[in-house]
C-alpha cells in the first residue's frame, strides 16, 4: 500500500462573465433574488466553439507545469456532465490535445463525478496499480442550458480543475477514508429528460426543450441538508474526529444556503470552510478541484492539514472524503 500526493494543481475559467444583472435581461429574475437564495454574483460561461476538453487541457497544462518533475502520466480520468461528445468520452479527447501516453476514461455522475473519480484514482495509486493520474473536473454545462429557466441557469457556471495526483511512500497521505452513496428513485430531480436511450433526440424533444438540464431545486436542497450532515458525522465518528479537527471542508458549491446549513447542523467553525459560489456559480464536477486550488493559493491549507471534500448531486449521488495533505 501506497499514500497518494496531489503534486500539482491548475484551474481555467472561460473568459466571459455573466452577472445576475445581464441575467436579469434575459430571463424574470433579479440579482437580489439570486444573490439572497444562493450567494452567487457572477458566473463565468464557454464562448462559442469552447467545449469542456478546452477548458480541461487549459488546467491541465498549469498542473502538469505544476507537478515537472512527473514524466508518465498513467490514466486521465475526467469528471464531467457536459462531454465534448456522447462518444467518445473527453478525457479521450484530452489526451490527444496534451499529447501524452496514458489511459482514460470518464465518470459521469453528477456534480459528485471529482470526488467519485478521486475515490477511483486514489484507490489505483495506493494499491500500486498506477502512479500518476492527471484527475480533471470540466464543466462547459452552460451548453445544456435553457437560457429562459430561471430555475436552473442562474445556478450553474463553466469552468474546469485539474489534479496530478502522485504515488509516495507515506502511506498515511491522501485519501484515509470515505463514505458515498446514491439514491436512483430520486434520478429525476436534476436531469436532462432526452437525448439518451431512454427518450432519443427528436424534434418533439427540441421543441419541448427536454435537451436541457432541468432540477427540482427546492427537492434537491431538502434531501441534501438533512443527508449530508448526517454522513459527514458518521465518517468523523468513525475516524475518531471531531468537527473541528478537520483544517478545511471543501464543499461542492452548489448553495451558499446548504453549506451554511451543513455548517450549522455540525457546528463547524466558519473559519474552516472556504467558498467561492460567489465569483463562480456552481461549476458542478469543477467545483471540489476549483475551490480547492483557490484555498491552497490563499494559503488556507498546508502539507499534513486534514481535509473534508463534500459532494451531491444528479442521481441523486454524494461522497464524503476524508484527505490528509
Ligand atoms: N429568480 C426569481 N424567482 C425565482 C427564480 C429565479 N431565478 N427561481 C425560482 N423563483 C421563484 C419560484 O418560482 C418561487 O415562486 P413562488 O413562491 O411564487 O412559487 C420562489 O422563487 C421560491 O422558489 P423555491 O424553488 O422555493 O426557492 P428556494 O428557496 O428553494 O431556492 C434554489 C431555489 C436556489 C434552486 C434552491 O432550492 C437550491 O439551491 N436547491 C439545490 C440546488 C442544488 O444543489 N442542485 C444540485 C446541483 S445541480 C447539478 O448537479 C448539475
């Protein structure tokens, strides 16, 4: 057995920024709204002819910078819900664009797929199946957007964050333990109704705009508070861990409201979570990567910290991940 090392980060966020004041010209919303339901001012969204695998090789690159003195990488995993293509899967496509040797393949599940993959990935490098994995969570889900439902656009944003993840020999570093689930009764609280086996692409489809990501928001949100309190405490007990002996909980950004909320149900010290849904938006499967790169580079987190990554999402899926730096 194996610890696992994170030896270089990176992040790319789409040049074009959309505030909830340009939202409220195109759709019946308001920046007050937005801003007191979520915590979220702006969003950062693809131009035409950017797909995900652009964002996930402009953060990949800075890892890789990051981690020089990597020289194979063995498999790049890519968390994603927003593909360049149905297939082939993007970190396929990744690859050829950074032109290195390795193996890919994608998870695909909801805005928990980063730390699903980092599970995987982690699990490969401890175990001494691999010692190099390039872990890339990118979102150009601005693209399955209908830019007039005010119930889920003003949510989401695009952006991509990219881990080198590195065998070392200190077995107790990286992932020490973690808990996931999945509840598939709920799979159509956030989903996109057509375009797969279940309802192919047609034009009814188009015209009834079932291409696009649709959510019960107020659903998701009351599954989510009770849920991930709960699990949380149990990965903490389990590990002999009080709340406030994790240095930083780098939770998915989906609702400044649900991480106040997990906040407070376990009494975290608010000085121990770091969060930008303000500046972002939800990324979805970028979020975990992004906030964390954004903590490490404000020097919120050093090498031995204990850190909690906390994820939902679409499925409804959630993971809990107990990291030491
Ligand atoms: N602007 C203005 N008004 C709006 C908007 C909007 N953008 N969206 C909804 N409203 C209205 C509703 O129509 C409703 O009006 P009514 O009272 O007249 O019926 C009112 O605002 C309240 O709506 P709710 O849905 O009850 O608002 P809520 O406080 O629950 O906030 C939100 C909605 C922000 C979506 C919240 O429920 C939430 O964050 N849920 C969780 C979302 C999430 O975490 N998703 C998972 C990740 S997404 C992924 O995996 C891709």
């Amino acid at each position: 057995m194996f610890g696992v090392e994170i030896k270089g980060i990176g992040i790319s966020i789409p040049n074009k920024k959309l505030t909830n004041f340009d939202l409220e010209k195109i759709m019946d919303t308001s920046d007050e709204w937005i801003y007191q339901r979520t915590g979220i001012k702006d969003r950062y969204i693809v131009e035409d002819g950017i797909s995900t695998s652009d964002l996930a090789l402009q953060a990949s690159r800075e890892a890789l910078r990051q981690a020089k003195e990597v020289k194979n990488i063995d498999y790049i995993i890519m968390a994603t819900n927003s593909p360049d293509y149905i297939v082939p899967a993007t970190s396929s496509v990744l690859q050829g664009k950074l032109g290195i040797s390795a193996g890919t393949f994608d998870v695909f599940s909801g805005c928990t797929a980063f730390a699903y993959a980092l599970i995987v990935a982690s699990s490969m490098i401890k175990s001494g199946l691999a010692e190099n994995i390039l872990l890339v969570g990118a979102e150009a889900i601005s693209k399955y957007l209908d830019w007039q439902d005010r119930t889920i656009a003003v949510l989401l944003g695009d952006g991509a964050g990219s881990f080198v993840l590195s065998r070392t020999e200190d077995k107790n570093t990286g992932i020490l333990d973690h808990n996931v689930g999945s509840d598939g009764t709920k799979f159509d609280l956030i989903y996109i109704p057509a375009g797969g086996t279940k309802e192919p692409f047609s034009e009814k489809s188009l015209h009834e705009k079932r291409i696009y990501l649709k959510m019960q928001g107020r659903e998701v949100f009351k599954n989510v508070v009770s849920l991930i309190p709960q699990e949380i405490k149990k990965l903490l007990n389990k590990n002999n861990l009080e709340t406030n002996d994790i240095n930083l909980y780098v939770f998915h950004q989906a609702n400044i409201r649900i991480i106040e909320a997990i906040r407070d149900s376990l009494k975290i010290d608010s000085s121990r979570i770091f969060s930008n849904i303000e500046k972002y938006a939800n990324t979805s499967s970028a979020s975990i990567p992004i906030v964390f790169y954004e903590a490490f580079n404000k020097g919120l987190i050093k090498k031995g910290d204990l850190i909690l990554f906390s994820a939902f999402g679409a499925g409804l899926t959630w993971a809990n991940i107990l990291w030491k730096l």
